[in-house]
C-alpha cells in the first residue's frame, strides 16, 4: 500500500524519512540489540517510531533515548500496521494470524505483554492470503506467538489451513512454530497435504521431566517423543526442528545430558539452543540453582555441534532428490522441507517463485540445488 503511495524502502536509515524498529525482549540480548538498533536509527536524524515487545514492557526507557519520535506498544502496532502487506524485498510471506498466550511458562515475559489469546477470523485470515498470492508470494508461513491456539469460532488451525488450500491453488502453505501441547490429530492430518509444507518446529526446550514441570510446560519428554514419531509418521519426509533452552534454573550435568540423549533419540533436523535469560518479572528470573554463564555458553556451544551434525544427517538423505523450492534470491532458494540451498541455473528464476530443484552436494560441502522446472 506504501509503494503505491510513492513510498521507497531504502536500506540505509540515513536516506530514511521515516524509521520503524520493531524491538523484541523474549531474552537480555534481544534487549541489548533493540537497543543498540534503536540508538544507531536515532543517529540517522529521520524521524524514528519504535514499537514492539520491548516498548511494550519498558516504554520510558526507549522513550527517553533521544531521537526517538514516537513509540508504539503491540496494540497500538498492530492497529496502525493492520493495512500493510510484507515488505518488497521479502520472498515469502509472514501472515499472521494469532496473537498471545494463556499459557504460563516460568521464563517467559511475552506471553504477559501480549493478552489472552485472540485470533484473526478466519475470513479475514483468506482474504489477507489471496491478497498476497495475487501480489505474487508462492509461500505463506502462518505465525502467531502460539499458533497451535488459533481458534474461530471453532475453526482450529487445521482447518484454517484447509481454508486457505482451498481458496487459492498458487501457493503453498508453511506452519510457523507449533507448542507441543496443542499440535494434534488433525494437525498432523492436514502436514499430509501436498502444499502444506513438510516442516515442523516444536519448542521442547529441554530433555528433563524434572524441569518441564518446574517452568510449567504441558508435556512430558515421553509425549514429546510420541509426538515426533506421529508426526513422522503422517509425513516421513517432515523436517523437524527444535528449541532447546540450556541452563535453566535447576538444570545440573545429569539433567543436561538427558537433554542431549534425548535429542540424539529424536534425531530431529535441526536445534535451535539458547542461553536461559531470566526475564524481570518471570517466576523463573527468582528460582534459584542457575547455572553460571560460562556453564550455559558450553552448553549451548555443545547443542550447536550437535545441530550441525543433524541437519548435515537430514539434508544427505535428500541428496539426488527433487524437491520444490520457494526462490528467495536470484542464487539461493528454500525447500519444502527447510533446506535453503545455492541455486544452479542457466537463467536467473523470479524471486517468490516456486521451482522445482534437484538437490546435489557443492564444491565446498554445502547444499546446491540444480533447477530442473520453473513454474508460475
């Protein structure tokens, strides 16, 4: 809508008019880095707006940063951005359509700045989706800060995404991340759909009983575990990746290596490990037997080596195979299944096309993909 206004994005916040920073403060160094981006967009001299998590939950702090014009909290965000689509420069499409959580994690300050759950009636939710496909986007990813709640009137996340196959036949359809908890039968059903994308992120966040109970988590390591197995079972190609905090409070080397055992049962295609922050406010910011910093950096150091073995373990299986991929740049592209290749190719395909890849080892042990159909 702003482009066709005469609205141009630059990249460069010194060219800039306008600047909107979107602050997040899920951990202290998503905090420091908004920060850090909010101060380096005031030096610009354009007029800054500020909005998001952050504002939400410290609004005088950002508002006393000089240079800052106005601040919005994720209310006032989402009424005044409601209207505007993605920006040009992106390749596939964020819709989201679910907002807050009821749920009551002992790390977690998000879930209190952002309500009860609301979501996006579902009527609205299509006609957002048909109105990004006609912008061209052959990828869509459903978000929502815990989209597995999507609830209208009945109408769950599966069959909002049965909604959406049905209205438009161009695009495809990718889950953003799933709680444990709410991932069911007929969630699993509609991964089996040809264009709903075989990827699911499952935040399981550690391997410890113990500690799933004591940060409030609705599941036990053994449902998780069956969970991956359905969900393999409804569609054996299903990259699965996971969160995995290390350093919760309570963790000790015997719970620790569980999570590392259980992660190597599970095999999933890829961790993403963080470093437990204590968030002010959060029950678990005053529960005690914290390990030390230098103890959560191995930690996590030791999650990391193993997710590159993971994915490496996934994407090898796939070598030779064709996949569709979604072209993010004129030299890169992302598969169905989440893996994001260097392209191949004699004529540069269209950034937000879908093409279909062969996927082969590159020269320096990365992953290629060799263009083998280009489609609309």
């Amino acid at each position: 809508m702003l482009l066709r206004q005469g609205v141009a994005v630059v990249a460069d916040p010194a060219q800039a008019d306008v600047c909107y920073v979107n602050t997040c403060t899920v951990t202290g160094a998503a905090d420091r880095s908004s920060m850090q981006l909010v101060r380096r967009a005031a030096r610009s001299g354009a007029r800054l707006v500020v909005m998001g998590c952050l504002v939400e939950r410290d609004q005088d702090r950002v508002k006393d940063i000089e240079g800052v014009s106005d601040v919005w909290g994720n209310a006032d965000k989402e009424r005044r951005l409601a209207r505007f689509g993605p920006s040009p420069e992106r390749s596939r499409a964020l819709l989201k359509v679910q907002d807050g959580c009821d749920r009551d994690c002992a790390y977690c300050v998000v879930s209190g700045l952002r309500g009860a759950p609301a979501s996006v009636p579902a009527s609205e939710v299509e006609k957002r989706f048909l109105s990004l496909v006609d912008d061209g986007f052959r990828e869509v990813v459903l978000t929502g800060l815990n989209l597995g709640l999507y609830n209208d009137g009945g109408i769950g996340l599966a069959g909002l995404v049965r909604r959406l196959l049905d209205s438009d036949g161009r695009a495809r359809v990718r889950l953003g991340s799933v709680e444990p908890d709410t991932a069911d039968r007929r969630l699993l059903d509609v991964l089996r759909e040809p264009r709903v994308c075989p990827h699911l992120h499952l935040p399981m966040q550690t391997g410890d009983d113990r500690l799933l109970g004591r940060m409030g988590r609705r599941y036990s390591t053994g449902r998780f575990a069956e969970l991956v197995r359905q969900t393999r079972k409804a569609r054996p190609d299903v990259n699965i990746g996971v969160d995995v905090i290390a350093g919760l409070p309570g963790e000790d080397d015997a719970s620790f290596r569980r999570t590392e055992d259980l992660v190597r049962s599970l095999r999933p295609g890829y961790l993403h490990a963080f470093s437990f922050s204590p968030r002010p406010g959060t029950r678990a910011a005053s529960m005690d037997r914290v390990p030390s910093a230098a103890t959560r950096r191995l930690r996590v150091s030791r999650l990391r080596e193993v997710s590159v073995r993971l994915r490496e373990e996934y994407e090898s299986r796939y070598v030779g195979s064709v996949r569709r991929a979604v072209v993010e740049t004129r030299s890169a592209a992302l598969t169905d299944n989440y893996m994001r290749l260097r392209l191949r190719c004699d004529r540069a395909p269209k950034p937000r096309s879908l093409v279909d890849v062969q996927v082969v080892n590159g020269k320096d042990g990365g992953r290629e993909g060799v263009v083998t159909a280009f489609s609309r």
